[in-house]
C-alpha cells in the first residue's frame, strides 16, 4: 500500500468505513452514521444512497424518540445481498456456513467427523459438497474463509502445523480457492474466536483482550488497541506453549511445562480424578454438576486454578488486557475458581496493580461457534474493502 | 479520530508522511519520495517546496548515478529546524538531549546519579536546570519525553511504578510538562529501546521484533507488524515479570521464579559466582574477558542460558519475532551462548519451527543511547504530524 493519500481515495475509503460500520454495529440512522465517521449530512446521503442502489443496505422510516420533528431514515445491512463462505475445521466436528453482510448465519451445515475423517483430502471434498448444497438457495458467497486448529501462515493459507487434526504442511488455501473459485484465507482457530468475541461477543467495544479457549489443546487471540493481534506472518498468539513449569509434563511440541499440559482437556480430566480419555461431553456434565462447596475443597481443582492463574498473571504482564474471555472448556470452569483467578490476575502482576481498569475474567459469549463466526469476520474483512 | 477521510485532510496526511519520511529514513530524492509515498512528482514538488519554505528541509542538485540526464534533487531534513528534548531517566545516570529532525543529537548532557540523586523532585529539578543550558545556543524544543524503567501510563505521563529509582504514582509528564512549558510524553525505558532500535538500529525494516534489555531488572518491547505494541494504555512488555520457574526466587512483584530473577543482573553475576552486588563495570570486564573455552566449560553460564532460552522460546511462541535485540547487559553475554540461545529459539518452540523466516538473535546497536534516541522518537511522533 503506498503511504500518501489521494483524493479519489478518500470516497472508497469512506465507503469502505460505512460498510464495516453497518456490518460490525448494525443498523444506524443517517445521524448516527454522519456523527461516527465525522462526515457531513450530504456525504452521508451520498453514500447511502449508492450503497441502496447496488442494493447492500435498506432505508426505512422510524420515529424519532418521543421527540417530534422528522422521521429519521434507518439504514441497515442487507444480509442476502452480500454473503461468504464461512468454515470450522475442529477436531470433532466440522461446520460449513454462508455468513451474511451484518453477520447473521443465513444457512449452514454442521457435521460430526469420526476418527480418521479429518485427512485434509476428506475435508476439503466435504466442504466443497456442502458449499455446493447451501448455494442451492441462490446465496452466491464472494469469499471464503476457514478456522483450522493449528499453525497458519496467513498469506497463502498454508497450515504449517494442526496437530490435533494431524496435519502438515498442508496448503488448504490453495486447494480450497481451486474448488470453490473463490480467494479462501485461512486463520488460527482462537485468533478467529478472538476476532469473533471482539465484533459481536464478550468483548464487543474492548480495546484490549486475550481470548483463551482449551479444548484438546490451549489457543489464544488477542486483541490490542481494538485490533487483532498478527504481527506480519500471522504466527502470534500460541499461549498453548508458554513453558510455565520447565520440571512438568512432556508437551507434543518438544518441551516440558507448556501451559497446555496444565490447563488442557486431560488437565482439567486429572483436575476432577477422571480418566484422561474421559468424552467431552461426559467431563462438561461432571463440571457443571460441582456444588460451590465441592469446588471449594477440590484440592485437584485448586491446582488446577493456581496453573491457570500463573499463566493469566503472564499475559497481564506482557499484555495489559482489560478482559480475559475465557472459550471453550474454559467457560465451563466453575465461577467460584475464575473469581480467584481474576483476584490473583489482579493482585500478583505488576501490569494488574498498575493498570487503571482491574482486569477482569468472563466466559465467552458465542460458545462453539466463536471460530465460525471470526471465520467470517476474516472473509468480510477482505471482501468489504472492495464491495 | 474521526474514521471518515475528508479531501481536505489529504494534504495533511501527506505532509506528515513525507516528514516522518525524512526523519526516520534520511535525505531522499524527489522521484524516490514520489515513489515510496505513492504520489506524483507534481504533489511531491509542492510539498518539498512548501517544507522548503518553513525551513524544515534543504534541496541540493545531486548528480544522478552514471547516467546522463537532469541532476535530481536532494531533499534533506533540517535538524536545527525542529528539535525535541529527549530525557533518558537511568538508576545509574541522567541523560538529557537536544535531538533534531531526522534523529542526530545536536547538543547533550549525561550526567552519573549518585544514590539518593533519583528522587523524583530532583530528577525534575535537574532536567529543568539542563534543558536551560542546552537551549542556550538558540535552539527551542517544540516537544519532550522521557524515558523511565518503569510502568507508565501513555495518556497523561504518570509512572506508576518505578521500583529501581524507589518511585510509586509519580505524575512525571505534568511536572515536567508545567516546568518546560511544553507538553511531555513519558514512556517505558525498554519500549523506547525497541522504538530506537527498530527506527535506527539493529531492528531497521525489520516488521516482528522483540527488543529485551538487561540492567538491575529485565524489560521489554515489541514490535509487531512494522509498529510498535502499546495496548489501549501502553502498560505492556512486562516481559521480565513472565513466570517461568514457579518454584524459584521470589521477585521484588510478589512472584516467585519471575524472567528477570533468573537473566537480571544478579543472575548473571551468580552464573559467573561473582557477588551479587559486583559493579557493573566489573561483570562486562568479566563477560568480555571470558574465552570461548571457559563459556562452553562453565556450568553456571550454561544455567543462565537455559533459562534465557526458556523465556525466548516463549517470547517466539507468543509473538513470532523474526529478530530478537539484546540490549543493556544481554549484549554482553557470550556470542557462543546467544547461538545455542538462538538455536532452541528455532527448534524448540512451534511458532519458531513453522515460521518461514527462522529468528535471528543479535545485539542491540544504539548502546546506552537506545532508550534516549526513542525517547526522541516518541517525542517526534507526536511532533510531526503538527509541524
């Protein structure tokens, strides 16, 4: 990109602001909108009314609040008139979806994938047979984008590693974008659930936050200064392997101590004395089942937290997040254990006790599907700019 | 920030990239300026002749390289034009500057602190009084900002801890500010290094950086997609306070087995079993006089490596540095280490494994004049974009 500004730029980049406005926050009256992006009432008009021409946004009359005067216009996004291809590639399960402009899921497919089924030449012929099934309505994605537990390189969307899928080097970019003929980006699962919590979640409107979400293993996303955390590969955010206990357990990646083996799903199975195998399902019921008193003289449960604890006082410490959103196995960690965690986020880091807002600790909102949905957000966030 | 564009903020913008241009990169022709800022030669030319009339940069007539053809002309950054107060507040010393437009110190004062000399009002008071003296030849700083070890709030220049020079809510920025008559940016000493660094010196055009600086504690600052990492308060980079030895020595924070008590200077005064409260002068000696063969023999130094490549493992995992700078007293340590160090880095940690670029380790090359020169920068950042 180059570094000075044009004056026929200025109309595609304010265009471009309106459309993520009206995708990311709704709906908003014509004041509304002029007073957000700081433009004047006629380039407002101008450029809503080209953007209901090509058909992206409706208008419609509302009353004022109580006051009288002239009705406002509404504008709002127009979901069918602009979609994506949205996909979550998890261990268990795989989900296919058309997103429309706004953000609502207008048609998916979820599938459970059994043990075997997730060889990356499976999966990409299943997501082609569903895309085609849910195009048969008429939706016409214009872009795509897919949420992959593993290591990705954002700029082709080759998955280096996805480990729990079994996956190397696959570049699934490229074979996705030959059989959808569409541009297909690629993204780390918990960098999507981040960016998904951020737009519509848990933490909609936070400049600063770290998204945990555990599940086999332990991913992270982080968002500063209200944007996503990428660096310039998009190799940011593995939270899973920060070594935290150099005398614990062997980690698949090579060392000892990474916080995954603290805090992961056969962590939390060990936390409760149950086997390391025992189903997802059965250990959420066993979870969710606890009395406060049961958590409170859990010894397994406060190692568990104290694990849990050392690692959110690290990422306060180099971080400085205003919110911790806890995805995944993660929210379903008892209330009463994550009050402590957060009390000790806040009373053992130097960042914690300085910071002006305490930092604070919440589940996330949008449950499984944070990855679709931020798989989405990622598709949008290329297609939008030239829409 | 307003997030619409208007036509008449274009010219602005271009200003202000063209002088950030010059600054950070050096004197530059018309056509290369017109190239690297995306803009035409007529556009270019009325910028540099409107800067040219302010005073801020000079033309000369260069002789093209070996080809015939019309000379180019040179456009330079004037540094008696517009300069900066730039403040470097250390344990050990007082460094206060004049830095002009595009970087070079035009006049400084350094000044060794003895013990007790850092009380805050002090500081304050000495600062004033040096500011006076450079300011004598004429020259008139437009901004100021200060280096501090410690943790700031960017809004409003208060450091809330700065536990090496025993100071606790002290409202830096406004007593300076009030006192120089100007406004006062403060910022975190090892941020400021990553900022010089990365604009100067060993991190030049080099996008994910993770800049770490050794002195009595260990610090940190980041550099991530070409920029550098603050969060919404600028409270990050704590990196020294990362837990990584849950059973270790107890820091200073509260924690136990913090990065900084296993790679602070006490730890590397114990790897060579010299006392913990050798003078510095004495452990570089020490460092440097070391051969090859006694560090590959030496047990402690092969300690204090582990743990320094436990922390860098970490750092690569959470953030994906292509380079990582060693500043202050890490870049003494032994070359031989740093390539064992640099090793692990590549093949231990996932990110470092899959990265397309492995990362590199290397010392810092501003010295001592690291957290002043960002010091400077900071204070232009803010500078420029008005002048």
């Amino acid at each position: 990109m180059a570094l000075g500004a044009r004056p026929d730029g200025v109309r595609r980049h304010n265009r471009s602001t309106l459309l993520h406005r009206l995708h990311t926050v709704g709906p908003g009256s014509r004041t509304e909108l002029a007073a957000e992006l700081g433009l004047n009432r006629s380039t407002i008009k101008a450029l809503v009314d080209e953007l209901a021409a090509s058909g992206l946004v409706t208008e419609r009359s509302v009353e004022p609040n109580g006051t009288a005067g002239r009705p406002s216009l509404l504008v709002s996004p127009r979901a069918e008139a602009l979609c994506v291809l949205a996909v979550d590639v998890a261990v268990e399960r795989l989900t296919v979806a058309l997103v429309g402009f706004g953000g609502r899921i207008l048609v998916g497919r979820n599938s459970p994938a059994r043990r075997g089924d997730t060889e990356h030449g499976v999966v990409v012929e299943r997501v082609l047979a569903i895309a085609e099934t849910l195009s048969l309505g008429g939706l016409r994605p214009v872009g795509a984008a897919v949420s992959v537990p593993g290591i990705v390189r954002r700029s082709d969307g080759l998955v280096h590693e996805a480990p729990n899928l079994r996956w190397s080097e696959v570049p699934l970019g490229t074979l996705l974008g030959d059989g959808l003929g569409l541009p297909v980006a690629i993204g780390n699962d918990a960098d999507l659930g981040a960016m998904a919590e951020h737009s519509r979640g848990a933490a909609r409107g936070v400049g600063d936050a770290v998204y945990l979400s555990a599940d086999v293993g332990v991913g992270g996303g982080v968002i500063t200064g209200g944007v996503p955390l990428r660096g310039s590969t998009g190799h940011v955010g593995e939270v899973g392997h920060m070594i935290l206990r150099p005398d614990g357990r062997l980690c698949y990646c090579g060392c000892r101590g990474c916080w995954e083996t603290e805090v992961g799903e056969q962590a939390l199975c060990r936390a409760l004395s149950l086997p390391e195998d025992t189903s997802r399902r059965r250990l959420v019921a066993e979870l969710r089942g606890l009395t406060e008193e049961q958590v409170a003289a859990d010894a397994g449960l406060a190692e568990y937290a104290r694990w849990l604890g050392v690692g959110v006082v690290n990422l306060v410490n180099l971080l400085a997040p205003e919110l911790v959103v806890l995805g995944g196995l993660l929210a379903e960690v008892p209330a009463s254990l994550l009050a402590g965690v957060e009390q000790r986020a806040r009373g053992r880091s130097l960042v914690g006790r300085a910071a002006s807002r305490a930092v604070r600790i919440r589940p996330a909102e949008l449950g499984a599907q944070a990855s679709l949905l931020g798989a989405a957000e990622l598709a949008f966030e290329r297609v939008l700019p030239n829409s």
